[in-house]
C-alpha cells in the first residue's frame, strides 16, 4: 500500500503532463467507446428490423419452393400446423403466408415484385409491417375489400401511384397458366429499407388464393416469432425431428449476414479498442520514458539507501497504472453519459438517409452498449498500463545508483 501511495503522489508531481496523458486517454476512450456503442445500435436496428419486418425467428417452408417460388411446392394441412406451433412453449405467435412472384404493372411502369398473401390478424402478431403505414397512408387491411393490396412508398413513387390506385399483378398460378387481376392500393409503408420495399407487396390471403386457384389449407410459407430470438436455433432444431418433410430454417440460416452481425459485433469492437489502446499505450510509454529521464538522480538515491531493484520496477508499474486507470475512469463515466444520452435522443443521419436506407440501415440511429463492455475495457486498460510499465521500468532499473547520484 506504502508503494501505492508514493506512486500516486508521484502521479501529481507534474500535474500538467500527468493531465495531458489522461487526457488522451479519456478522449481515446470516449471516441472508441462511443462510436463502438454507434456500430452496435446500428447492428441491433437492422437486426430487429429483420425479425420484425422480414424473416421473424423460424420460418418453414415446402423443401423444393425455396428454389423458385413454384406455387404447387405447398406446405399442407397448415392450419393444423399453425394451431400445433402455437402451443409450444416459447413461441409467441405464428402465421401462415402465400408466397409467389409477380410482375406489377401501372399505365407508367412494370417491376418484379414478391407478393405476399396474408390473414391479415395473425400477420400482425407476427410481423409489424402495419406499424410502418402513417395515419395519412392508409391502412393494413383493416377493412375487408376485395382486391386491396399494400405497397411501400418507395413503389408507389416507381410506378407513379398513389392511394386508390390500381396496379395489376401478373403471375403463374397453380395450374401453371399465366393469369393475374387488378388490385386497389389501400396502404402505403415505409421501412428504413428501401431496396426490400421496392420488392414486396401485400395482399389478403383470400385473395391471393383465388387468383392462384390454391387449394384451401395449403400455405407457401409459415413464420414464427419466439419470445426469445436466442431460443431459435434450439426450436428449430426440435421442430425438424418433429416435422422432417419440412424445411425449416431458423434466421440466423434465412439471413446469415445478420447472424454475423449477432455474432462479430463484440469482436468487432475488440479489435477497434486494441488499435486505440495500443496508440495510447506507446503516447504511455514515452510519458514514462521521461518522468524516468526526469527522476534519474531521485531513483538512484532511493536504490543507494536501500530500496531494491523490485520495489523500484513496482513502483514504476503502479505509476503507469494508475495513470491509466485514472483516464480510464473518466473516459468511461464520459462515455456512459454520451452513450444514455444519444441512446435516447437518438443520432438524425436524416441527410444520408437515402443512402443508409437503401442498404437498410435507419436514418435515426440510437448507441447502445452492454454494461458488461465497461468491465471488458477496463481490464483492457489495466492490461495497457502493465504492458506500458514493462519498459520504463526495466530502463529505471538499469540505472547505476552511484552515477544516477552524480548526475546534474
């Protein structure tokens, strides 16, 4: 403790430098930290708007439909699935959707699209698409109309339509034969993906299923939601032995980028504050290297009377520490307030939001970091300030006590 004590006085004797240090290395640290906590909520938006927009947690599907989207390539007696799912402990919700591409049309201009035929009530148990419809865009088939269809904003824009629009869906139905009908736009949402939007259209699964001329009971695609997304690799691989004719992928399958970001944003954020801490570990080492240059004839004197060569090295270890410690401590108290603050507020990227929405990433993004990043980078820290210590210590230690005493 003695040795603790000598060290942090020691600290202070030159208030300005030790500032300066601990300065660069709060700073250091509030840069990393934060724009870590920036890459982590931008990951964790995508990765929830994934679950909730386009993949939910399982999905199944007939083992030969995910190839081309063939109409007659059925999941069958669905609703006695639907109802089986359901009742597993952990699911949270399930749905049934028809799964077909299509050729959309207007007086303007064709695209391809995905069309997706949904019941309407379970779809949004499942999925939160009508959240994304704004008081003055409609609605998610909150009324019962024939033909009615949803699409994003970003469509609408391609094909020049608007609200009570028409747009014809041309597609091969079950029997093979082309055939299609023209349905009424009664919604329009808008995603922070745009390019996904500009790809998917909504319909009622009645609907969908007359113009295919489906048999009843036969879904393309069933998806469900868990109550915890953790769970899903678990589920699913219960739900195969349950239903082996049934290809039955979990999101992490369905959207391996996402899973790479599920998985890689830790390491990601390691190897950022590795490259910060090593840059403040040389600014450390070379602070060192000159209080020791400065205190040459203190620690020779302390060496003659009889300090060992071990207390010296500690004391030198502790010094470079405690240095660090200290920028740490305020670095990361900075870091908390920046990150809760932003974390609220939210960080508007609204000026490249065509940009960011195009690969689907939101304009508002909101920092995020687990309490447990804290204790990791404070070790990492302590782990800088040992290393940074190695070398002035050692150089501390090669000094020869009588010719460090007639040093000037």
């Amino acid at each position: 403790m003695m040795l603790i004590k000598i060290a942090w006085r020691n600290i202070w004797r030159s208030k300005l430098r030790s500032a300066v240090v601990i300065f660069a290395i709060a700073s250091g640290l509030v840069g990393g930290l934060f724009s870590s906590a920036w890459m982590k909520g931008m990951a964790n938006q995508r990765v929830k708007s994934t679950f909730e927009l386009e993949t939910a947690h399982i999905q199944f599907h007939n083992p030969d439909f995910i190839d081309n989207f063939d109409v007659k390539k059925t999941i069958v007696s669905s609703a006695e699935k639907l109802e089986e799912l359901s009742n597993i402990e952990g699911v949270k919700a399930v749905t049934g959707r028809l799964k077909t591409s299509a050729m959309a049309a207007t007086a303007n201009k064709n695209m391809g699209v995905t069309i997706f035929g949904v019941n309407p009530k379970t779809e949004k148990d499942v999925f939160g698409i009508y959240k994304k419809i704004d008081s003055v865009s409609g609605n998610f088939f909150n009324t019962k109309k024939k033909n009615s269809i949803v699409i994003s904003k970003a469509l609408a824009e391609e094909l020049k339509v608007r609200l009570k629009s028409k747009i014809v869906l041309t597609f091969q139905d079950y029997n093979g034969q082309i055939t299609g009908a023209a349905f009424k736009v009664i919604g329009l949402f808008k995603t922070d993906n745009s390019t996904w939007d500009k790809m998917h259209v909504f319909v009622e699964d009645d609907d969908l299923r007359r113009v295919l001329e489906l048999p009843e009971d036969q879904s393309h695609e069933i998806d469900i939601l868990l109550n915890d997304y953790a769970q899903a690799s678990i589920i699913s691989e219960q739900l195969e032995i349950k239903y082996p004719n049934i290809l039955i992928e979990d999101w992490s399958k369905i959207q391996p980028y996402t899973s790479f970001i599920t998985d890689y944003m830790d390491i990601m954020m390691g190897v950022f504050m590795l490259i910060i801490l090593g840059a403040l570990g040389f600014g450390i080492v070379n602070t060192m290297l000159m209080v020791i240059l400065e205190r040459t004839k203190e620690l020779g004197m302390l060496m003659a009377i009889g300090m060992t060569k071990k207390r010296v090295f500690e004391m030198i270890m502790f010094e470079t520490i405690l240095l660090a410690l200290v920028g740490a401590f305020i670095g990361e108290i900075l870091s908390m307030f920046l990150i809760n603050y932003f974390g609220k507020a939210g960080i508007d990227l609204s000026a490249w939001a065509d940009g960011m929405e195009s690969v689907g990433y939101s304009a508002l993004t909101y920092p995020a970091l687990e309490p447990y990043s804290y204790i990791q980078i404070t070790i990492m820290v302590l782990i800088t300030g040992i290393l940074a210590s190695i070398y002035p210590a050692i150089k501390a230690l090669k000094l020869n006590p009588a010719e460090a005493l007639r040093t000037v």
